[in-house]
C-alpha cells in the first residue's frame, strides 16, 4: 500500500534535482567509459574500491560530527599520524633505518590496536573541548590539527618512514578471491556505522542533538556525553584508516593525509549528509565518497592535468552543498 | 484628507494548519490610539506583521493616506512612515545605543565617491530622539549596558526618530515598571497629539480604558468589531474576545486531588533576579495552575525544578524522599515531566521523525539485550499514541515539523507520557495552538490528572487558568505571593497577586 502510494508521488524533477551530482557523475562515467578503454575493467573497479574503502572510513568518522551540526578538521592530519605510529610500530625488523630500533617485532593486529587506542585519546580531547569548553567545533579541531601535525613532525623528524614488513603491506595488498583486504575492513565499519546510526540509543541521540540540541537535553539526552563519544570514535576510524592508508602507500610521512578531512566532509555533504545537522545516512556517505572518487578517476582517464581536476572538485563541492541548502530553503 | 490614516481590508494570511487571519480588518484614525485585543493566537501580532510588510498577506489590500500601497517589507514600511515596536526585542547588545536607533539607515556622508557613516550627525541625532521621549542614556553607551525595559524605550525613540505617522505598541508594558509605563504613557500622549496614528497591543485591561480611544477585538483571525473605548468594559471586552460561555470551552473534570507528592521548599535561584525562597505543594492527581505577568520568573522556575538551570538553595521532598535535580535526567529518571514553554526552540526535533521524537526520551524501555532498540516496541509505541492522542500524521516517518501546532504538541505530550510520568509540567500547552486542538489538549490534561498524574501547567491566558486548576499558584517577580482555590479564583484576585510587587 504505502509503496504504491510513494510511487504514486514520484516527481521525476525533484528527483533529478535531489540527486543532481549523482546524475551528473554517473552521466560523466558512462560517456568516459565509451570513449576511453578499459575504464569498465576488472582492475579499474578495484582501484576504485581500493581507493574509496578509507576514505569511506574517515568519512564516516566525520559524518558524526557533522550529524551534530560538528565538524572535524584534524581529521586529515589523525590519519597521517596514526600512518606514521603504524609505521613505526611495523617497520621490517631487518631494515635499516628503522626510526625505532628498540621497536619489537609485533602481529599487524597489535599495531593496530595501539594506534587506534593512542587516536581515541585526541577523539577524547577533541569531544571534551567541545562538549564542556563550549568551544565551536570549528576551532577546537583547527587546533587540533594543527597539534596533531606538529606531533608527528617531531616523532617522525619529519623523515619519510618505509621498509614495512610484509604482513603489513599485504593488509592493503592483499585480497580474497576478488574482494581486497581494505573493501573488507571498510565494510565491517560500514555495517558497525549503519547499526549504531539506526539501531542504537547512542545514533538516536546523535541525530536528536544535530536537530535541536537544546530539545535533546531538555529530553533527557546527555549531550556531553554523547558528543565525547562522536569525536572518540571518529579518531577510532581515523586511526584504522591511517592504518591502512600507510600500508596501501608503503610509507608514511607527515605529509599523508593532508586534506583528507576535507574530502571526507564533502563526501559526506554529497551523499546527503545536511550541513545543517541531525540528517545523514551511512549509505550516503558511501555514494558521496564513490561520486567523489569517480569522478577523480574520470578525470585521469580524460588525461586532465591534476591541477584542473583540483578545480573540478572544488566545484562539485560546492555545487552539491548550494544544493543540499537549495533542498532546505525549498521546505521552508 | 482621508478619514483613516490606515485602512487594512479583508486581510487573509495562512500558516500550515491554521488560517492565522481570516478577512481581518482595522481602521485607524489620525490622532488616535487604537486598542487591538484578542486572545494569544487571535492574530493579532500576525496582522501588525503584515502591516510592517515581515508577513506578505494571501488576500486583502492596504489603504494607506487615502492610496491602496503594497508594502514590501520593514523598510519600506519604515520610510513611508509606519515603525513598530516589537513584542520581542531585536536588539544589537553589542553596538552603541545611536546604532541601534539608525542601523539600517544610517546618516552618510561622502568622500568623492566613497561613502561612508557619519556618526557625529548619527548621534546628534540619536541624543535629539532619545530627548524627544525624555530618555536620559548617552547614545554612545553600549545598548547591553541597559536594562530590558530601558532597550524597549530605546525601541520606541528608534520609532520615533523615523518620524512615523503610524505606530505600532506590541505589548510595549509587558516587561516595563509601573513608572516607566507612565512614562510610556506621557510619550504616547505626545505623539497622539502630533497626529500619530497609534496601534497599542496589550492583554491589560487598565492600561486599554486609559490611553485608547478606539478598541478593534479580534478572535480566532476573525474581526469581532470596532468600539469606543468610552462604552465599553472590562467585561464586555472579555467577553467579545473570548466569544463563548466559558464553561463549554473547558472539558468536564474528574480528578480528585489526593495525598501530597510533590513538595518544593525554599527553592531560590542562583540569579539573585531570579525565583527565590519558592514554597509550595502538589498533591496526586491535582492540576496546579501557575499564574503570574511576563518576567514572573514561572518558566524558570520550573526549568530549576527539571534541572535545566542552576538552584543555590532549597529541596524537593518526591514521593516522601528528597530528590536531587541537577539535569534533566535525574528529574526524568523520577517521573517527572516537561513540556517546555518554546516549541521549537527547546521541544520537537524538527527534521527526525515523529517516531524518534516520541521515543527519544524514554529509549531505554526498548532495548534488545541492552544494546539494539526494537523498531516493533518503538512503532507500536507511536501508533498506541497516534491512537490515543488523535495525532494526525501521514505516517509515523513523517517529520515532526510538517505537522501543525497543536499536533507538535500532541506528540511531545506522547514524548512523555512514554515515559510515564508521575508528575507533568506543562508551560503555556496551547500557546500558538488553534481552538480545536485546545480543547483536545484539555481534554489529555484533564485524563491525566484522572489517572492520578499531578500537573503543574502555567498559562498565561486567564481563562485557561480558571478553567483547568484545582488550585492556582500566582508568582510576581519571582517570589510565590499567594495560592487561590480554582473555585474562589477570577481574574481579579488573580492580578491582584501578579502585581504585588516588593
């Protein structure tokens, strides 16, 4: 009955303005596919999913924050950081010039562990500033990033950090059957994000903050607590994707992930994530992220020179929030 | 010369779910003051707004000075003569009181072709008006520096100093002392006698038979009528507002007020204007009316009572036990409830559905080992509500900001009645609401009070108190300065408490 009725309501023109990008997008890929080879391949698709499984877990790191009407801007530089800690910890024990001699040789999955715990302890911060300092999310994550850079310029020299061990390098390498170790990771944390957004106390509370926060409390929502919570766990997420991001790359320095957040926050705005809080959804954010690297590897194939395509995602950020406010205004 | 200054005809302006105005109309005389009453909600304010051009109206013309004028909006109301004083303030605390009067029209000067303010005629200027309504503050003070009450003086030389030929009063005395309304007062007389066409809102009856010529009374959006203010009375114009006996506005009650449950003793904010040394009682199943003016400090005291501002003094004896409020999830961990004053500000969650917004207080009820909620627990939770409480909605994923007032209402009372509540604050439950779901609102309030739940509802419309309490509690300025039994209470034993200032 009520399927019959959405149907019934269908309006092909809101339609095509609600998803505008992503026609635009999907429109762009069709046509580069016809008149470049090889674009719908076996090893494109993979270096799509490759490329988009951590920048769908930072973007779902952030998307937190901005369900909040938050932000996170040290987002980009935790994920350098936590490359450069999962460096360290897992340089191959016979390699030169391993920052750290002492360093003992340790399974991938306890590197891990301790990067995503040293993360969740800048999430911590980063949540506390904001939820009992009152300071705008805005600046308190500015801050932040600018710390957490300076962090890891100093525990990395600002040396390059390589000669990973193999067992690390195949976490990024590595597949099964057709499917990459890193689809893999991105869609357990998919699937862990989906579940906490919709079925859990702390995802109801999170959108009741985004809409009305002062509403939330008055409902009895502690809205510290909670907000604690959104930014230790995108440190959490950062942390496993700087982890993965090292290992995809080979090398860490301080230079990785330098402007991830902001991709991650576009990506986000581009699959419906509102700017104006408490709306957002995981399959979203990952049509946000696909949209924004697609087109990337459009424009690669086109033989766009780098420094134009930089040009094309600046426009189609902020093109898709005009929209998303345009969708605002329009209910008003 | 025309004999109306103004003339507003068949003016119709819709809201989603309400028809705010419906053809009403106001004549105004040249040299007068004309009263405009009605009950909240009787579209009052909503015609000022299209009049200043903030509303743009569906149906229905402006005459002005003899001329039919569409007016766009604030400034061009502003420049062909028309300054409004709003109910709620607009101020920039930050910037000088001189700005404050000019901002948006500033006085320039030029440099060749650049232009820039002049801020020595600016407040030249300011300190002329600000003499003109004998205000006696430097321009180039800070306007945060000045009281609540001063700022709306300063709101009503900023009217002045537009040079206006009508003025529009919304509720100008609602935050003013007794001698700064008679201040108010002498100014108001000096422009009327300029030729300034006055439009003075107010719900005090005193006020309205002495400085009004000509009374226009609104109801539901509809014109009742014009009258002298010469002929008319207190009562008549009550009851011309309200329109209907009053009895039948009401639902017949049967709750019978039990043993005490709630005791608050000595409750005193931190805010030394604030309430303080606040004693009184509920009983089960009681309705306790709380009476009392704007800034009588009812709304924050319950917001101590539910946690969400600070006390330095005083207790809560709950259920025999004291209890502790520090936020609002120690109150709601006990059972006690609020729906709170502002709607939108502080109620619904207005892009979440009406199913979160129903559940979002009471989540812990629907767990699955602890961790996952029950979308069956929480849809039925809604449609039992839907149910019971005549919500009307699409469906329960519809966003709560779609629905009109009074259902926004009805599903923050669903909210807490999840949560079954043993004591329900309501601040002012039908404010912005129309008659019909008032009555239902009633009609929930009046079967919760039967089913033993003590309700403490503070209103500010007179008739509601009378009609709904067992008892009323009338606060002034932040002190409690008397309680009425609901059968002994009218409205003049009521005001005569409200106003028993120290």
């Amino acid at each position: 009955m009520r399927e019959t009725g959405k149907m019934a309501n269908f309006d092909p023109k809101k339609f095509l303005s609600d998803n505008a990008i992503i026609i635009m997008i999907a429109v762009l890929a069709v046509i580069v596919g016809f008149v470049t080879d090889n674009f719908f391949s076996g090893s494109n698709l993979k270096n799509l999913i490759v490329n988009v499984s951590p920048r769908f877990i930072i973007a779902c790191g952030v998307s937190g924050c901005l369900i909040t009407k938050g932000t996170d801007l040290s987002a980009g530089r935790q994920v350098g950081l936590s490359a450069c800690l999962a460096a360290m910890m897992l340089q191959s024990i016979d390699y030169a010039a391993r920052a750290l001699p002492w360093m003992p040789d340790m399974p991938w999955f306890v590197a891990l562990l301790f990067v995503v715990a040293i993360m969740a302890i800048f999430g911590a911060v980063n949540g506390c500033v904001i939820a009992f300092l009152k300071v705008p999310p805005f600046i308190a994550t500015l801050g932040m990033q600018t710390i957490v850079y300076g962090l890891c310029s100093v525990i990395t020299g600002n040396d390059p950090l390589g000669g990973f061990k193999s067992s690390y390098s195949k976490v990024a390498l590595g597949s099964l059957g057709f499917i990459p170790y890193l689809a893999i990771f991105a869609l357990v944390v998919g699937v862990y994000m989906w579940f906490l957004y919709n079925k859990t106390r702390h995802g109801k509370y999170m959108y009741a903050i985004g809409g009305n926060e002062n509403a939330a409390q008055v409902a009895g929502v502690n809205v510290p607590a909670t907000l604690i919570r959104i930014y230790i766990l995108a440190s959490v997420l950062y942390g496993v994707a700087g982890f993965l991001v090292g290992a995809k790359a080979g090398g860490a320095s301080t230079a990785t992930g330098f402007g991830y957040e902001l991709e991650a926050i576009a990506a986000c705005t581009i699959g419906g994530v509102s700017t104006n809080g408490g709306v957002g959804k995981v399959g979203g954010i990952l049509i946000g992220v696909l949209v924004f690297e697609i087109l990337k590897i459009c424009l690669q194939f086109l033989r766009v020179d780098p420094a134009y395509t930089f040009i094309a995602q600046g426009l189609v950020i902020i093109v898709a929030v005009a929209l998303d406010l345009r969708k605002y205004l329009a209910k008003k | 010369m025309a004999e109306y200054r103004l003339e507003m005809r068949d003016v119709v302006k819709t809201f989603p779910g309400v028809k705010a105005l419906d053809h009403a109309q106001l004549k105004l005389r040249p040299g007068t003051v004309h009263a405009l009453m009605g009950e909240n909600g009787a579209g009052k304010s909503t015609l000022m707004k299209c009049m200043f051009g903030i509303y743009h109206m569906e149906e229905g013309e402006v005459i002005y000075e003899g001329q039919k004028v569409q007016i766009k909006g604030p400034l061009d109301a502003l420049q062909r003569g028309i300054a409004m004083v709003h109910q709620e303030l607009q101020p920039i605390p930050e910037r000088s009181i001189g700005e404050n009067i000019y901002v948006g029209r500033y006085p320039t000067k030029r440099f060749g072709p650049i232009v820039t303010v002049d801020h020595e005629k600016m407040y030249e200027d300011a300190a002329a008006v600000l003499k003109e309504v004998h205000l006696n503050y430097a321009p180039k003070a800070k306007l945060g520096s000045l009281s609540v009450s001063q700022m709306q003086l300063v709101e009503i030389a900023k009217a002045v100093s537009a040079d206006c030929k009508v003025l529009i009063l919304d509720e100008p005395t609602s935050s003013l002392t007794a001698a700064e309304v008679e201040a108010l007062f002498t100014i108001v007389n000096e422009l009327r006698a300029k030729g300034v066409a006055i439009v003075y809102i107010s719900h005090k009856m005193d006020e309205i038979l002495r400085i009004s010529d000509e009374v226009t009374i609104m109801r539901d959006g509809q014109y009742i009528g014009t009258w002298a203010a010469k002929s008319l009375t207190t009562d008549m114009i009550i009851t011309k507002m309200v329109g209907r006996e009053l009895s039948n506005l009401y639902p017949h009650r049967e709750n019978v007020p039990g043993e005490v449950v709630f005791e608050v003793e000595d409750f005193t904010s931190i805010n030394p204007k604030s309430f303080r040394h606040v004693n009184f009682q509920v009983r089960k199943g009681e309705i306790l009316g709380v009476a009392g003016l704007v800034g009588a400090q009812r709304t924050e005291l319950m917001e101590g009572l539910f946690g969400l501002r600070c006390h330095n003094a005083g207790k809560i004896n709950y259920k025999g036990k004291e209890l502790k409020v520090n936020q609002p999830k120690d109150a709601i961990n006990s059972h006690i409830a609020m729906l709170t004053e502002d709607r939108r500000a502080t109620g619904i969650l207005g892009v979440l559905s009406i199913a979160d917004n129903v559940s979002i207080a009471s989540l812990n009820q629907y767990l699955i080992g602890g961790i996952m909620l029950d979308d069956r627990k929480i849809e039925k939770l809604v449609q039992d509500n839907v149910a019971k409480l005549s919500i009307k909605t699409p469906s329960s994923k519809t966003l709560i900001q779609s629905l009109s007032g009074g259902n926004q209402q009805k599903v923050l009372i669903s909210r807490w009645l999840a949560n079954d509540p043993d004591v329900f604050i309501l601040d002012e439950p039908t404010r912005g609401i129309d008659v019909g779901a008032k009555y239902e609102i009633y009609c929930i309030i009046a079967e919760m009070a039967k089913q033993g739940k003590s309700i403490i509802m503070i209103s500010s419309e007179m008739s509601e108190l009378l009609g709904m309490s067992d008892r009323i509690m009338v606060m002034c300025d932040g002190r409690v300065t008397g309680f009425i039994d609901g059968k002994d209470a009218n409205q003049e034993n009521i005001m005569a408490l409200a106003t028993q200032f120290e």
